[in-house]
C-alpha cells in the first residue's frame, strides 16, 4: 500500500478537524492521558477558549451531521471536480464560483451520501426524515437549503478567520508532524491500538492513502473515504502522539465508557446483529427493525466509526460487507475480566 503525505492538504483538512472540537482538545482521555499533553497546555488553552467563543457560529455554519461536516464535505467535493486547492483562499475562491445545485449537492452529501440529487423540494423532504442529523440543528440546515449560496458566503469568513489565527500554532509544530510522517509505518500503527483491527485496510481493498498527520493536540484516528467513490483518495489522519496515549493494548477506563456508549442503544445493538448476517441489506434491516433505511446507515455509520464494524469491499458487487470486530470484543471481555476479577 501507497503512503502519500501532501502538505497542502494536510493543512486544509486540520483546519476543518480543529472546528469540530467544540466540547474541548482532552475530552474522552483519561487522566494518564492528559499528563502525556502536558507540554500542550497553552496550545490546547488558547484553541479551546477560540473554539468556545464560536460555538453557536460553528454548529450554525458548518453543519455538521454523523457523518462529516459541510466544511470537509465542500472539500471533497472540490477534490471530485478535479480542483486541489492549496490553502484555505483558494478553496473559499473556488466555493464561490460554484452554482446553486453545486451547493445544494453538497448540503445532501454532508448527510446522505448515497441519495440521488433531484430537486430543492426532495432535499427538504430527507432533511424531514434523515436521523444523520439531530432536530435541533435541523432549523440551521433548513436555513442552508433554502438560501444555499448565502450560507456558503457566511461560512467561508470563520474558515478564513480561523485559518489566520491558528497559522502560528499549526507552524510550531511543523517538525514533529514532518517527522511522523517520515517514519510512519501503518502495519506498526495499526499493531499498537486496540480498537483498531489491523487487517480492516487490507480489507477494504485500499491501494493507496493520503496521510494526514495532526498536530498534538488533535487526538484522532480516522480513516476517511467513500468505497462508492474510488475517484476520491482515502485520507488517514492521524494525531502525532497518538501511539503514547493509547499504546497499551488494554483499553482504559475512558476508552471501554466511550466504547460501550455505542451500545446503549437498542436499535443500535440490533443493527449491529443484522449487519453481520450474510447478505445483510440496508432495506431489508429497516423493513425487520421497524426503523428508516437513514436509520440503518446512521446506526451503521456509528458502529464502523467506533470499531465495532469492519467494513471490506466486493470488488465485482462494489458494495461493503460487514464484520464484527472480534479483536475489539475481546479486549472489552479481557478488561471486564480483569477489572471484576471473574477469572476468581
């Protein structure tokens, strides 16, 4: 498999991930954890008080659903049209030059990326329905459609704004992702997490991935991409010092919460069931469960991005197949073992 590390576009996509850490840079880690970012205390200070003072104007603008943001969308929809802009100006130039259905195409892909485009109307109507995106930001997506180009023009000044303020901190750190990059290796990455199968790569059939090292402060691991648009390069980002924080091979207090909160949800827990059945359909699910299909891929999408999923490809059927994650089951199993001593 190809790595591939672009500067330019490892800046663009950092700015659209800093925006999305509205509830804080540490949530989620435990105390061990935090310790480890010490050294990041006023970087993580000063972004967080700015992220926090644009709260409202982010979860307004940037639209975000369970799937990806508007910002990040309108990127890779870009990308689809052949553009590659190289910083922040000139992807708010190419924004603007786009029309009215470009830009309500890019609303529909924010929160279905499967559904065909047909009309305004029809746009409104899966808004109705979609459970990608929750009620009470569904008035500001409304807004979006109705006046498209308008909500992009207010959307691109908090992109440009917060590109200019957090240029001197992504420059400080520019040594410590150029190293990482250099020494990345994927197979030891993916050997070192826990929640993380080795093998999903391979199974997803990738030749070729565009590498995203984070600053140190952005504590990701994401694996981006649409098997339905192999046009599109897959993008993994990942923080530069998240091989410390979560080299144990036991899950920690904070992880297993944050692992089992995915199961908390009944339907949830019955998607997951489904979903490993062979010849598992989306429909099909929907009609057993009693739920909507945007249910289903919702569910869905929440299980493949905690893990519990692995999703591999059908070269000749190109559609995803689903597995459970037995490396994950049983680190939860080994650590509930541990922590109740039922092996006593």
């Amino acid at each position: 498999m190809k790595i591939i590390y672009s500067k330019h576009q490892s800046k663009l996509i950092e700015l659209f991930a800093v925006l999305q850490y509205t509830e804080g840079f540490s949530k989620n880690l435990d105390a061990q954890q935090v310790e480890l970012l010490q050294d990041l205390l006023d970087e993580i200070n000063a972004l967080s008080a700015y992220i926090a003072k644009r709260k409202e104007n982010i979860q307004q603008l940037l639209l975000r659903s369970n799937v990806v943001s508007l910002d990040l969308a309108a990127y890779f929809y870009l990308l689809k049209k052949g553009h590659d802009p190289q910083n922040i100006v000139e992807y708010s130039d190419l924004i603007l030059q786009l029309g009215e259905d470009d830009y309500l195409r890019i609303l529909l892909r924010t929160f279905d990326s499967k559904a065909t485009f047909i009309n305004q109307e029809q746009l409104y109507q899966l808004l109705e329905t979609t459970d990608a995106i929750q009620e009470q930001h569904k008035w500001n997506w409304f807004k979006a459609i109705r006046n498209p180009r308008q909500h992009f023009e207010e959307m691109l000044p908090l992109l440009q704004e917060t590109a200019e303020f957090y240029e001197p901190f992504y420059r400080k750190y520019a040594d410590e992702r150029d190293n990482f990059a250099e020494q990345f290796s994927l197979e030891d990455s993916l050997d070192k997490f826990a929640f993380v199968d080795k093998n999903i790569l391979t199974e997803l059939q990738i030749e070729q991935i565009r590498l995203i090292p984070l600053s140190p402060w952005l504590v990701a691991f994401m694996l981006m991409g649409n098997e339905a648009y192999r046009e599109l390069p897959f993008f993994l980002c990942i923080g530069t010092r998240i091989e410390q924080l979560f080299e144990s091979k036991q899950l920690s207090d904070g992880a297993l919460i944050e692992v089992l909160k995915n199961l908390s949800d009944i339907s949830r827990y019955a998607v997951l069931k489904e979903l490993t059945l062979p010849h598992a359909k989306t429909k099909d699910i929907a009609e057993k469960l009693d739920i909507t299909s945007a249910a289903v891929s919702y569910h869905t999408q929440k299980l493949l991005s905690s893990g519990f999923l692995i999703a591999s490809i059908d070269a000749e059927e190109v559609k995803a197949k689903y597995e459970i994650n037995k490396e994950l089951l049983r680190h939860i199993i080994a650590k509930l073992t541990t922590d109740f001593k039922l092996d006593d």
